[in-house]
C-alpha cells in the first residue's frame, strides 16, 4: 500500500458510503489505524497525513473545483469521487509532480474500480491540469457567506455564525482554521518552571516560545512533539489552558473540576496548587476516569476522582468550594481547524440542544460555591446559544456577577467582560470563557 492509497483509505473510514456497513471512524483515529497495518517509511506517512487530512478539511472546494468536469456523469461511484478528490487536492495544494500524480491515481482508481472509471479519472484530470481553473471568485456567488464557505471549504451555517459574531474578521476566520494549529505544552510546575522545561526541550532539539496569555504554556515553533517527560509537560492547547489561568486556583483552596475528562485542566489546577489545598475531579465516563487518574499519578498531582453526572442533585452532597471550573460539554465547533473532519460532522442544531446539559451543569454547580467564590464556565464554542445567551440566562436567575479577568485577556474580551477566543487566528482554538463570583 502506497501512500496515496493510505490516504484513500482514511478519506473512505471518515466519510463511508451510504447504506454499506462500514465502520465510521474519525480522520486521526482511522490514520493511527491503517497507518500501522502499512509499510511505509516516515516520509510516506507524513504525505499520507497530508493528503488524507486536507482532502478531508477542503472536500467542499475540491467538489466545487470537480463540478464541471462532471457535470455529464452520472451515479460516478463513491470511491472514484474520492480519488478525485485527493488527486485535485494534491494536484492544487502541494508540489505536485503532475505526471506523476495523474499517473498514480489513475491506477488507484483502476484497483478500486475497473478501466472505464480509470480513464475517467484520466480525462478529468488532464482536462484540470489544461484549464488549471482559478480558485473561487466573491463574483461567482449569490453573497458572501456562500463564497467564504466555498473558498475556504465550510458549512455556510458555520460562516454565517461568524460573520454575525466576528464582523469584519470573518474572512480571516475562515481562512485561518484551514491553517495547521498552534502546537502547545503545559508545564508542570510541580517538575520544572517553563524556562528549565523550555532547555530541556531544546537539548530534544525542540525550539518554543512562551504564551502571551498563560504563564506555564509554552508553545513549539520548531522539532516534532516531544516525550512526555515524565509528568513535566503535556500536550494542551494554549486556548484550553487560558481557562484554568482565569479561574487562577491558588494553594490552600478548595477546587472542583466538573467535567474533567482525561484530565489536561484537572492536572493543570493541580500543579498549580502545589499540594496545598484540595482538588475535587467529576467525570462521567468511566474509561477517562481511568486515564485521569493515571496522569494524576504520573504528574504528581495529589486529588480526588468522582464518576458520576456532575448534574444528579446527591453527587457532591452540601460540599462547597472557593472555586469551580465547568468544562462543560459542547458543539466544539472552536476545534474545527485542530480536527479536519470536525466541520463536516457538525449539525447547526447542536448548539441548541447542548445548553440544556450546560445551562443544567451551571445550576447545579451555583450552590457549590462560596460566597465571594468563582465559577468560571469555558466551552470550546463561540456559538452564542452556547456562550452568552447561557450566561445572561444564568445570572439573571444567580446570585452571581461578572469577575475580573486577568489584563493579559484584554484584547479578547467582549463588550460584556467574557472572553472570546477567535477561531485560528494566531493558531489557536476558539474558546470561551466567563468568571462568575458568588455575591457574598
């Protein structure tokens, strides 16, 4: 299997045809699994990735750039569109040897189809490369959130949703989540200050920068993702961090984390508290539980694991706490440009339905928290049903008011106070954030 086909494979597992009883898997989980079942050497693995995952994230241009060469073919079978697809993204995208590519794929498609089809892929192919079209023009389209959402291979929905939120920025937006994401550590305070992690990882030949948000983020600029180091470092987004540094836990206090995961927020609260104080974890699912505590372990981080729905009345009993951290379930529309089929799996509805669970988790965890203590609520979304309209909901019914933010967040504040993290802009994942103190 050469890397072309490798990636045909993975396009196939993440979008299988309809009526056929294929398993669906998602574009890194199908990498790491046919990947391992391939001979090939690094070098084809990286362009495998390359192929599979860009085909994936541009599928809506790359159709657009397929129409009219296809426009007299009918019932074409899902594969053959598939070896389209990656071809017109290699052949458009990257450094292609033209010959070669046309030459590949035309008996890609001879092994997963038959002659006929084959030549096919060779005419539409040729006739590409003789036309060499133009990437889509604003003057082709109706309006401007359909031309973004062609340009830049998004649902419209999702377009129209930053255009309304983000404005003028909008274009930018798009543009940026097709852009590979910022690659973060979080370092563990408990084992090295970011300036001994950063020499460590230079002798690993890995080069980083410090965030200009949170203090133990240290964001790579150069060399592969290293080890872990035992316990030291871990990957986290910068943007996933910036939440725990809102909440800003500090030694001595009473922590709960609802929602925890496999735990990248919980370990970073907990070196943050240094061993002093008390850190309390909720989590659901049972096989991250194990995983967390496993990290908790490995990082040295001292707390507790409950497994249960942080919104079931008896869970914590009367117990309170000085601050409270809501990772709370969501669209995770914020990680589009960090999972390549992520836009496509979205449904437009899913902001809606998912504030019931959140507005249900800020209810429950309100009379948890001690007068004149924090709640900070992040969800990996800037869908307004799941961030603001939660939050104006929540305090006009509370005993809570807005709290400060640290001024390192200044320039990504709303009008409100909150904070809004840009989806791609600088690489980074949207976010928001809002810190909620309890009146005394």
């Amino acid at each position: 299997m050469n890397a072309r086909e490798l990636a045909l494979n993975v396009v196939r597992d993440v979008f299988p045809p309809p009526g056929q009883r294929a398993v669906e898997r998602g574009a890194q989980a199908s990498f790491d699994y046919r990947a391992r079942r391939a001979a090939q050497s690094d070098r084809d693995r990286a362009f495998a990735a390359e192929l599979a995952y860009g085909a994936i994230k541009m599928r809506r241009t790359l159709d657009w750039y397929l129409e009219p060469f296809l426009v007299s073919q009918r019932n074409i079978p899902a594969v053959v569109r598939e070896v389209l697809r990656l071809a017109i993204y290699e052949l458009r995208y990257t450094r292609a040897d033209e010959h070669a590519t046309v030459f590949e794929f035309v008996n890609l498609a001879k092994r997963h189809a038959h002659r006929g089809l084959a030549n096919l892929v060779n005419a539409v192919l040729r006739s590409f490369l003789r036309q060499n079209p133009p990437e889509p023009r604003r003057d082709r389209f109706a309006d401007d959130e359909e031309y973004l959402a062609t340009r830049y291979s998004l649902p419209t929905w999702i377009v129209r949703q930053w255009g309304a939120l983000f404005g003028p920025n909008t274009e930018r937006i798009c543009a940026a989540v097709d852009d590979p994401p910022a690659v973060a550590l979080l370092i563990n305070a408990l084992k090295a200050t970011p300036h001994e992690a950063a020499r460590r990882l230079a002798d690993l030949g890995v080069e980083t920068r410090p965030s200009a948000f949170v203090g133990e983020t240290l964001l790579l600029k150069r060399g592969g993702l290293p080890p872990d180091g035992d316990g030291a470092w871990w990957p986290q987004s910068e943007s996933s961090a910036m939440a725990v540094d809102v909440l800003g836990p500090q030694p001595g206090e009473r922590i709960l984390d609802v929602c925890s995961g496999r735990g990248n927020k919980a370990l970073q609260i907990g070196a943050r508290l240094a061993a002093e104080g008390t850190l309390l974890c909720v989590e659901r699912d049972e096989r991250k539980v194990s995983t967390l505590r496993r990290r908790m372990e490995e990082a040295g981080i001292v707390g507790g694991v409950v497994t249960g729905d942080a919104t079931a009345e008896a869970l914590l009993g009367d117990a309170r706490f000085d601050r409270i951290l809501i990772d709370a379930p969501c669209s995770g529309i914020g990680l589009l440009g960090r999972h390549p089929e992520a836009r496509w799996k979205k449904a437009g509805s899913d902001g809606e339905r998912l504030s019931l669970t959140q507005r249900a988790l800020l209810e429950r965890m309100a009379g948890h928290v001690y007068p004149g203590g924090a709640l900070v609520y992040a969800v990996c979304s800037t869908d307004p049903r799941e961030t603001t309209e939660v939050i104006e909901d929540f305090l006009a019914r509370d005993n809570f008011e807005r709290g400060l933010i640290p001024a390192a967040y200044e320039r990504l504040l709303t009008a409100e106070g909150d904070v809004l993290v840009p989806p791609g802009i600088e690489g980074l994942d949207g976010f928001f954030i809002a810190r909620l103190e309890r009146r005394p």
